[in-house]
C-alpha cells in the first residue's frame, strides 16, 4: 500500500518493499531521519512524508535521497492479536472528527476515514505509556452531534470505567467538542477516573497535523492524572511544546483553524501534559479526586433556545417558538442584558413555566443583574442570572436539567448549583489574556 | 452643593465654603493633593473624593486633613456662555450610558444621569486639549439602542462634522457600543474626521472609574489623528497607562466588567493614545485616511436574525421566523458549520429570497466552508461564508444592505464587498491572544 504516492517515488518505495506503516530511515547530504512512512497528500509527487518518533511528520524531496527499509509494519492479523490481549489500561472511543480524518483525493475536503486502530499504528510509541483498547462508537463529523449520541457515549464511558480502564479518551470532532464535554461532565456525579476529549485542528496524513501529539498526551493524561473529571485536551499553544487539559464546562473553541483554539474561559486549566517527558503537571489542587465508581444519568431534553441578543431584536420573534421549548439560555450583552422591551416576554415564559437564563456574550467575566436598572427589571421578571457559566454550557446544563426536574423550580435549583466546577467564584487578572497592543 | 457628603465631614466643607466642583488642596501628614471634589458615595462619611489632574479619582480619610479651597466651579452661566463661544473643534455627542452615569441613591443601581457638560466640569483639563461643543442627543442605556437610534447618531455626526469639527466624540453604553460602531461605519462612505465612541465601565463618581481617562483620550484622539473612521476608545490594559482605539468593525466587548473589555477580534488596533502625553500613536498605516466630505447613508432594516447553532438545534425552529425575517446571520460552528439537517431549511430559505451568512462563533480566525463535507454541503444550498468578520458586525450589515439592495444578489454583493475594513485578509499570529498556562 502506497497511498498518495505516484510516478517514480512510488516504484522507488515499491522497488525497496517499502510500504505505508513501515518504519524507514532516509539519508539525504548530512541529515538522517527515521520514522513510520506516512501517506503522501502533497501536489509534489517527489515529496516523501515521515511521521518521526516525537511525533512530528516531517515532508522530505526524496531526490537525491537514500531509503532503507528499518522494519515492516504489523499485519492486520498481528494487531488484532494484540489488541485482544491489552489490558486496556487506556480505552479510546473514537467518535469522528478531523483526529481520525483524511482528505478525500476527489474533492480534496476532509472526511472521517481513519480507525483508531490504523492511528495507533502512525503513533506505535503511544503503546509505550499505556496498554489501548480501541473502539469505533460513530464516525460523524461533530457538527452533527446530538444529544442522544451524547448519552451513547456516556454509556461507553461508564461501561470502559467500570471494566477497569484507568481512563476515558474520546477522540471527537473540535467544532462542538466543548458541547460534548459538558454534557459528560453533568451526567456523572461521580467518575473512577479521567475523561478525555481529544481533537485535532488538521487532519493526521497532512505535515502540521496535532493529531498525534494530542492523542499521544491524552493516553498520558488519561492514565496519570489524579483527577476523575472530563477535560478536553489540545495544544497549548500554537509550537508543539505542551498540550493543556481545560475542564470540560469552562472550555470553548476559541478559533477556526489554530492549533491551540481550545482555551479556557473564566478559569484556569486542569493540567498540562510535558508530552516529550511524559508527564502531567497539574495546574490546580482543587480538581475533582479519581471516585470509587462511576455513576451516571445521562438523560437530555433538548426543548431549550440559546437567544444571542443584539440590538433591534424584536421580542415577539421569542414568542414564535415560545410553544416548542421548555427553557431559554440568554446570550445578553456586558452583565446580562436584553432591551427592556424584552421584561414582558420572559415574564410571560416564567409565568408558564418555561426556564429563562442569563448569561453574556462578552464571554469573559459574570453577569450581574443588580448593577443596571434593566438587569433589575429582568430579575424581576424571573429571568435567573447564571454567574460566569458560559452560554454553551448553560444550554447543555439546561438540557440535562430539564430532563431531571420535575417543574421550573426544581430546574432553577439544579441550574444554580455548581455541580462540577461549572461556575467559579474566584475570578482573577490572569483569566482574562494578554493583548496584543505593540 | 455636597452631593454624598454627609454629618460632620459636610459642615467641615461648608465651614470652608467648599462645593463639588471646586478646586481644593488636601494636605494629610506628608502628603498633599490637589484636584476637583468629587460627589462621594462611599459608606465611609469621613472620606473624601477628589479627581486630580492626571485624571484618577482619590478617596482620602478626611480626619486630620487641612483643606483649602484653590478656586470656584463655573457657575452655569459662565460654561453656557463659554459654550456658546466655543469653536467646538470636537464635538461630544452624549447617547447615555455608564460614562454619563451615577449611582440611584435608594436603589444602588446605576442610571444615566450627568450630563456631558457636567463631565466637562469635573474633567477641565479636557478644554486644554480642544475646544469642546457638547450636545446631549439620547439619555439611554445602550442594551435599548436599536437601529433607528444609528441612524439619528449618523445624522448628528454628519452635522457636526459639516460644522466643521474636527472630530466627533459618542459617549455611549459599552454594552452595544460595538454594534453601534458597526452601524455607524457603515453609514458613512466618506468621513471627514474621526468618529470615536467611547464608554466607561465603572460610573463617574467612583473612584475606580475609567470614564475621565476614557473621554480625555476619546477628546485626543478626535482631533488630533489622521483618519476619517469609527473608532472604539476604551482602556488598553486594566491600568491606566494607555486607551486604544479600535476599528468600530472590528471590536468586541469581551468581559463583563473589566476597564479593557473592548479588544480588537482578527485585526490590528488602529491607534493607542497616550493620554499623560496628550499623543496618538497610529498602529497601522493603512487606516482610511480624512475626507474631503461627509457622505452619508443610514438606513437599516431590522428584519433579521441571528442564529448562534448548537447541537440538538431543531431546524424548523428557524421556519418558525421565517415569514418576519429577509436575512440570516449564522453563528455557526468551527470553520462555519451546522449540522447537515440545516441544508434543507437553508436552501429554501436563499430560493424564496432570504440572504443566509455564515460567520464563526469561534470569533476568531475565520470561516472556510471548503474543508469540511458539511461547509461543501451548505454552500451548495446557497450560504454565503463571510471570512473573518464577527457575527454581530455581519448582522448589522446585514441589516444596512438589506435597506440598500434591490434584491438577494445585490445583498450578497454588498455584504462580500469590504467597505470599512471587516474584512481583514491579512491574519498573524498576534491576532489571537496570549493565554496563561502557568
């Protein structure tokens, strides 16, 4: 198997019996390089692309190159066996996403394609830090996530748990991973180890893919770290040096296309993983401890709205889907805010039992509806403010708590309590970044 | 008047004749301070407030201090009269909000009350800068502006800059003063001066308030720098080294509470005004310099929405708002995806007329549809990827082009034109900020 090579590379590799997944070294003037051949997606049909020991690929001109063959990649039969004797140390569930994605040669756009399994294979030194035990649960891009296959991956998480995993990888799509990571995080009270949402911003056959280092720290993290909570694991920043593991309710996807897009909003990261030694340093005491068992209820009612509030929105444009929802997630801009044409519409939706939340747009920092008379009027109107908790994971809370409470109250007690970690009351300077200004 | 002051530390005032307003000298132990006495409303009665010159307020215990009046606030008649005289070479536009605002007695809460000629008093180094002509247009907070409000803001600067001022202040809510700044922008095809919007988030009568800072800079940069935009002035860092002016198009309150909420998203500042200086300090060159005229077009239509996607989001809850609406900005996810089930809704949507925009709710980076199948699917149903531009600069445009367009291929042409600079194509790495990990 030659994928992606063409014309004269590919009769040199096939001449030397190399073939994909071998392990090779290339000699080229003074630079020699070892690592695992890695499918060609580069237009240059002279380009020869190596995934290295430390985990970056690396593209080569193989003009002028010599190849030698190291050792042959294991057969399929070979990695089967091995799969079945692991002890499972480590459980990876893949559920799709860029991380376990390859470009589609005809329309050149990224489709999931890779098992977890054949990643292992480009990452053999993943093996070294923990025993895998690999599963497909879906293969869908995460922009296609639904609550129902949040509850199918929870189950799969408990079940992993239960039969003894020391953690929980999931492999997940990065556009709505945050969503997902809330919506495990509040369906466990109680978890025996680590959860581990892991993406990736570019895709494993092409050169800058994070896809490695990120799932080679989130076995690490999985196995090591002390804490039994979910976390959602990507680099740190936008080099290769650490991976951060941000709690999964105070985490958002902060840009399109870097590699270091996760971060945390209004509190400080979990962890960071020193992937090149091996090691988590956690960055705060007062994570979640590792639990004796794992108890889950992972149940969702999605009749919620997420109402992104901007000026010259009409309030009756809440009224046309007042019939299908049982809760509303506001989006309001700097402390929690709507117009005050808005009072009469959510004290209507209070009155017949529908839930309405605050929170802000600004993202950073908490609502607090005292401070302006309109935030005033609108408490008065029963809209309930909810602190620093992000609009994403407000939705996702409300999701959950609609399917656990038997009326508006019961809703309002399980928004306002802080179940794990979701709210933090102890802002400081350095939650917000730092600005470019030179 | 002794507005605040009360019991003892009043009578003392009044024994000395003095007022809110006048010019004193407080002299405690070894230190010694002069400025403005300032309303007090500290629970402490023995403190006393004063704003110095450098533009920071001071609350000092007043037992033990000597006081001495220096001189006598304007009377009414003498700033009215000095008003009129006025060659208003900036003129301060006052819509409301935090920066003309001071705190209800009997509630706490804050309301819109100083008029921006009481500011004046209270800040007279500002008249050292520029001759000031101040203009109450709108006593309103700005989570109730609305886009009828835009267009008489744009009236009004396009009148005072006719007049001939060289530029033109809008002291403003920060809650939507981005959205503000975006209709503005769009509304001028040609400026004269510049056009600063400028809040504050902490009140004018407590000590911590950045409104002084904030409208001296706001006052600096009017006049003195070299473009013809819309500018957001807010504090640059928490501190009060430095305000920086952002495009108006570019902007976006990013914290609930903090004096530099106001950061630039995917761009450069446009300047930094060093206010202890008196100086401006372009950041960029390639701002769009002063006009010879002022040509303006402010008309909005509000029939739009804002849809901010999340998983589980039930596509015929966007049917349901479809007879109200001629335009859709989506604030989708990543790289500017919903889920799959949304093609449908969409291409109906675009068949029967109505202009549907993607932007990402990530706020950085920017869309790019062609990656993912999902993006290829929705563009094939006729959603238009709006690069880098912030899902509520999009709406506000949106909004501007629906009321400037024939039909939905004239929308589309104005909203892909880049009028003000939305669209930014050039990206670095210091776009995104720095984050702590330690």
């Amino acid at each position: 198997m030659l994928e992606g090579y063409k014309g004269k590379l590919a009769s040199f590799l096939t001449s030397k019996g190399i073939e994909i997944g071998d392990k090779i070294r290339i000699k080229k003037e003074n630079i020699e390089i070892e690592g695992i051949l890695f499918p060609s997606f580069s237009r240059d049909e002279d380009i020869i692309v190596v995934k290295m020991d430390n985990g970056y690929n690396v593209g080569i001109k193989a003009s002028g190159a010599d190849l030698f063959l190291l050792s042959k990649r294991k057969s399929e039969e070979d990695r089967k066996h091995q799969s079945k004797d692991s002890k499972g140390e480590v459980k990876i569930i893949s559920t799709g996403g860029t991380i376990v994605s390859k470009v589609e040669y005809e329309t050149g756009a990224v489709r999931p394609a890779l098992s977890t399994d054949e990643i292992l294979e480009y990452l053999p030194q993943i093996k070294d830090v923990a025993d895998i035990d690999a599963e497909i649960l879906f293969t869908i891009l995460s922009e296609n996530m639904k609550p129902e296959y949040w509850t199918k991956i929870s189950e799969k998480v408990k079940e992993s748990l239960d039969k003894g995993a020391r953690g929980v990888v999931i492999a997940h799509g990065t556009d709505t991973m945050s969503y997902t990571a809330s919506a495990i995080a509040f369906s466990f009270t109680e978890l025996t180890g680590p959860v581990v949402l892991v993406g990736s911003q570019r895709s494993s056959d092409r050169p800058s893919s994070d896809s490695s280092i990120n799932l080679y720290s989130s076995v690490i993290l999985a196995k090591e770290s002390p804490f039994g909570e979910v976390a959602v694991l990507m680099h740190g920043e936008s080099s290769d040096t650490y991976t951060i593991a941000h709690r999964g309710v105070k985490v958002r996807k902060m840009h399109t296309s870097r590699r270091d897009a996760f971060q945390s909003i209004n509190d400080v990261p979990l962890a960071k993983v020193m992937w090149t030694e091996n090691e988590v340093r956690m960055m705060r005491k007062d994570f979640i401890p590792r639990g004796k068992e794992n108890k889950m209820d992972s149940k969702f009612d999605s009749r919620v709205f997420l109402l992104y509030y901007y000026p010259g929105m009409d309030p009756s444009l809440l009224e046309l889907v007042k019939d299908r929802i049982r809760g509303v997630i506001v989006a309001g801009t700097g402390l929690g805010h709507t117009s005050d044409e808005f009072e009469t519409v959510f004290k209507e939706f209070v009155k017949d039992g529908i839930f309405v939340g605050m929170t802000s747009q600004c993202l950073f920092g908490r609502v607090n509806m005292n401070v302006y008379t309109t935030g005033r009027k609108l408490l008065g109107s029963g809209v309930i403010p909810l602190g620093d908790m992000l609009p994403e994971t407000a939705l996702v809370k409300l999701m959950w708590s609609l399917a656990h409470a038997e009326d508006v109250e019961g809703v309002k007690k399980l928004m306002l309590t802080n179940m794990v970690g979701e709210f933090n009351d102890r802002h400081s300077e350095h939650l917000f970044p730092r600005w470019y200004h030179e």
